[in-house]
C-alpha cells in the first residue's frame, strides 16, 4: 500500500505527547454522497469521530475492516467513534469502509399507529403517512472510507495525480511525442466521425506503452483513474436518459479498492466488489442458480461458509418503524433463528438429525409433531414409546403454579384411551358445577365430583359403583359444619329397618360383581337425604348407619333395663 502524504509536524509532535490535538476533518467524497451529509467526520491518526449535523434518536455505525465487522448502536447524545485500538495490538493495514445510518425521531402517536398497523396488517397507513409528511424523509444513510498505513489512519483527502489532455487542434499523429520509459504520449484529441473497427487489441489510458503487451487482452484500461462512465443524453418525450459510470478503486488517499457500478445521475452506488474477495464470492450458474462461496450452487441460492453460514435480515427505521434485525443461520450444531436486537437470543433451532415431520403445520392450521397430517390443533406423535408431553416450570424461586389450563364456552373435557384393548375410552369433563369421570359408551355418569356451594369449598363425590379405597377421610370437623340438630335415633333404625335390602350388580360392571345394599330412590324416600335422588352419599350412608346403631343401643339399654325391673319382681314374689 502507498505511503500518502504525510501529516504536519506540529500534529505529530502534540499526538506524541497526550494525543490532544484538535480531530482533523477528512471529506468522505464518492458518489454516496448522494444519500446525504448526516456528520461531518473528524480522525487523530488512530480514531474516527462522526460529528452528527442532523436531528436524530439514535444511530448505528458499521465500519468493516480486513478482520471483520464492527457494528454498534449509539443513543442520542453520544458520539459515535471508531479506535484502531478496538482491533487489537496489530492494527491490519488496508482498506476501510464505514457506514452510518440514523433512527430518524418520529412522533409518539405516528408511531403508535404504525406499530397498530403493522399487527392490524393495514399496509396502506404507512403510505399515507408518507404522502401526508408525518413521516421523516431521507437522507438517513451516510458512507465513507479510509484507509490504514503501517498502524496509522490515512484520510481520504488527496486525489491520485494524473496526466492532463492537452487540446491542440492538431492531429493524433502530429501530436505524437516520445515519454520517457519509451512512452508514447498523445497530445491532441482525435475525432472520428465515422464507424471505427479496431483490429488486435485496444489500449486507452495515459500509461499505455507504444508496445503494449497484450497478453489475452482485447481492451485494457490503463492509468492510475480509471472510469468508464455512459452519458445518455436522450431528451425526447419519456425516453430513458439515465447516466452510468464503471469505477475501478477509489481515487482519494486512504481510499478502499474496488469495483462499482454506480447510478451516475443519482449519485449511488448500486453495486460494489471490493479488492480481495474470496473466490466464487458470487456465481450464477447456468441454470440461474446462484452462489455465495461456491462454484457449484446447488440450489436457487446456496450460500457456503467455513463457519456459520447465515442471512441478516435487518428493518431499519427508515419508514418509521421500530428497528429490529433477524439472523437465519446454521452450523454443525443447529439450525436457528437469532433475535440480534434483543441480546443475540436464539428463539428457534433446530438439531442435525432431526426426523421428518418433527414439526409440522397443516393447511388447517393444525400444528403435528412426528406427524405429517394432524388430526387436531396440536398433534404428538412417535412410534418407540417416548410419546410424552412434560410442562417444566424451572424457576428458582417455590410457588404454586398453574401448569395446564383448559378453556372453553361451555363444557371443558380431555378423553384418554387404551389402544391395546377393547378401545375403551374415558372423558374427564366439567358440567356447571360438577366435574365427571365417565367411560364412553356407558350410558351414565360413573365418578361425580360435585361442589356444594355451600360456602365451605367441599365437594361431593358421587361413584355409580362400588368404591374400592383405603383410607379415605372427608372433612367433619365442627368448625366445617352448622346448623345441628338433634336425631331421632330410633327413628331412624325404624326407617332403616324399613327400607328394601336386594342383592344386584351394576350394569356397567364389567366383571359382573354382586353387592347388597339399597337402592337410591329407597334411600332417599326414607331419609330425605342426598341432592338427587340417584345417588347415596357415603356420608350420608355412614351417619344412617351410626344413627341407626344408637337407636339399637338405646332399645337394648331399655329393654336391659325392662329386664333387670321383671327380674328384681320376681325375686321380691319369691
């Protein structure tokens, strides 16, 4: 790399002391120009500073250099700055481009509306906010570059040297004087108002050689400027007259290396290739597909890498909306999603040697996982026992949780099968203000839970058949219960006495088992108990019983008593 001209001494001099010395300015110059002066940009010999002249709640400066890329997001009021010292002790030489691109400010309800919009899907808001001027207009892009000497920031503030054409009004060929190095100069302009045909090869260019050696070479350019630029100077009516213009390299000290194609009329660079690009940085094969890093794409577009290859997506504030940058990328270890905005998180991947059908949503919107075509909103499927579904909630701190919820206008069930069977089937449910067991095809209820409403939060249970248990407590302490009142015992030995005894099997049972005990209209008639007449609370079954049993004690006590009076009579006759 060239040495450019060296700064004033008086600068070397107070940087070698403290580094103090007042930024000197270097223009960015270049055709990016055109997207506007957003700072006026400043450098010491080892940092950059963007002096910002524009309005603006934020800005992002991106400066790529030959070991990588260095973004960063500065909030209003700081100063956006790049130090070589950033890169480490080596400081690469070579060439550096720099971009900064501004958070434009946006009024607060302008913005509310388009963050509306956008989860509205309303597309024709934004543009009418363009149209009506509430929203920023460019420039919000500015571009640059310097290059590195030895360790040292070159600005680019010098322009190459160059040969100037001399108009003469003489011919080409009397205009022609030996150079020095056996260079042929030409010093007059030649035109030719007629078709020209050029056999063998063509140079142009202030350092072509009298016997330029060709090599391959139909035409060579050859000169420390080097432009092609296409002036259509069409007038006329709608014709097209934009102006085009090739660049090879920069021509300012410190400039990068590269080739552009730029829209000359706008002022943009619409496309660049810097000097030192890998090979096969960008293919299009014949088949139209196109490589990044390969020779050979295989696909529409095939992007290869050693390390990460991956696509940036990134939005920027440019139309009012909130900044936010996406990466799609894989490597040996997942394929993934990453949110650069937020922390660099990775909120989707995907492993190597996943299955097919790991993840798919059906045209229904039906989401399958290990199946192609669910049959319901969520499907998990697999086929060597792991089907299992886990609801982990790994917080550190303790605490009573909710892990699944269950929601729905009306009555709320799951249903769970046995496949390896008869198929049965068995749906839990809410109903008002029961929740059931039942066994499809059954015809009835076979496990209620029922709340009683009755302010305490207990609740029935309600079994159509017998309950096989160990213990089993219910709740009866005083303080859970209220309004007593005092029982008949022996009344109620009398009804019980009373009420049929018949021995059956339920109809639902499947192993045709026999029990004796009364039947639930019975029971009810006679005591008045439960909430319907269908069922026997074993509350309601114990407390008959143990009533029943004080009754008995309280007939055998009297008749004991009966007894002992008819005894001591007949002693006293004897």
């Amino acid at each position: 790399m060239k040495r450019f001209q060296q700064r004033p001494v008086q600068l070397v001099v107070l940087l070698a002391f403290a580094l103090v010395a007042a930024p000197t300015a270097f223009g960015i110059g270049g055709p990016d120009m055109g997207e506007g002066q957003l700072a006026n940009v400043l450098d010491n010999g080892h940092e950059v500073i963007w002096e910002l002249e524009v309005p603006h709640a934020a800005v992002w400066l991106t400066v790529s250099t030959p070991c990588g890329v260095f973004h960063r997001k500065y909030d209003k009021g700081e100063t956006p700055k790049f130090s070589l010292e950033e890169l480490g002790p080596d400081n690469p030489d070579g060439s550096y481009t720099w971009q900064i691109r501004i958070e434009p400010i946006v009024d607060k309800g302008v913005a509310e509306a388009l963050k509306e919009a956008r989860q509205s899907g309303d597309t024709e808001l934004p543009k009418q906010l363009w149209r009506d001027g509430k929203l920023p207009k460019g420039p919000f892009i500015q571009t640059g570059e310097w290059g590195v000497d030895r360790g040292e920031i070159v600005p680019p503030e010098t322009e190459k040297g160059g040969q100037l054409r001399v108009k003469t009004g003489e011919s080409a060929v009397a205009g022609t004087e030996l150079g020095g190095n056996g260079l042929d100069r030409v010093t007059a302009e030649t035109v030719i108002s007629g078709d020209l045909t050029v056999y063998n090869s063509l140079c142009v260019g202030f350092d072509c050689l009298a016997n330029e050696s060709y090599g391959a070479d139909t035409i060579r350019l050859k000169e420390n400027n080097l432009r092609i630029h296409v002036d259509d100077t069409s007038t006329a009516g709608s014709f097209p007259n934009q102006d085009w213009r090739l660049e090879f390299n920069s021509n300012l000290n410190g400039g990068a290396e590269y080739f552009r194609v730029i829209d000359a009329t706008a002022g943009r660079n619409i496309f660049t290739i810097e000097a030192n690009a890998p090979s096969n940085s960008l293919v299009v094969d014949s088949g139209g597909r196109v490589g990044v890093g390969t020779a050979n794409p295989v696909l529409e577009l095939h992007v290869a890498n050693g390390d990460t290859p991956a696509l940036r997506l990134e939005q920027t504030t440019a139309s009012g909306f909130a900044a936010q940058t996406w990466d799609v990328a894989g490597n040996e270890t997942s394929f993934f999603v990453r949110d650069a905005t937020n922390g660099s998180t990775l909120p989707f991947r995907i492993r190597p040697g996943a299955a097919s059908n790991s993840l798919v949503i059906d045209t229904d919107d039906d989401v399958g996982i290990g199946i192609l075509s669910p049959t319901s909103a969520l499907h998990v499927r697999r086929t060597n026992g792991s089907a299992k579904v886990n609801v982990e909630e790994a917080s550190g701190t303790e605490a009573e949780r909710s892990l699944l919820l269950l929601q729905n206008n009306g009555v709320a069930k799951f249903d769970v099968q046995d496949t390896s069977g008869d198929g049965s089937t068995w749906t839990f449910e809410t109903e008002g203000p029961s929740f059931r067991i039942n066994k499809n095809g059954s015809g009835g209820e076979e496990i209620i839970v029922r709340d009683r409403f009755d302010g305490t939060g207990n609740a029935t249970l309600v079994v159509n058949g017998s309950v096989e248990a160990t213990n089993v407590a219910f709740p009866s302490s005083r303080e859970t219960k209220t309004e007593f009142v005092d029982v008949d015992t022996v009344s109620v030995l009398e009804r019980l006495v009373a009420l049929p005894m018949t021995e059956w099997q339920f109809k639902q049972d499947p192993h045709s088992r026999r029990h004796i005990g009364p039947i639930a209209e019975d029971f009810h008639a006679a005591f008045g108990l439960n909430q319907d007449p269908k069922h026997i609370s074993v509350v309601d079954a114990n407390g008959v019983a143990m009533a029943a049993i004080q009754g008995l004690n309280q007939l055998v006590e009297q008749l004991n008593e009966r007894i002992a009076r008819l005894e001591a009579e007949l002693e006293a006759k004897d």
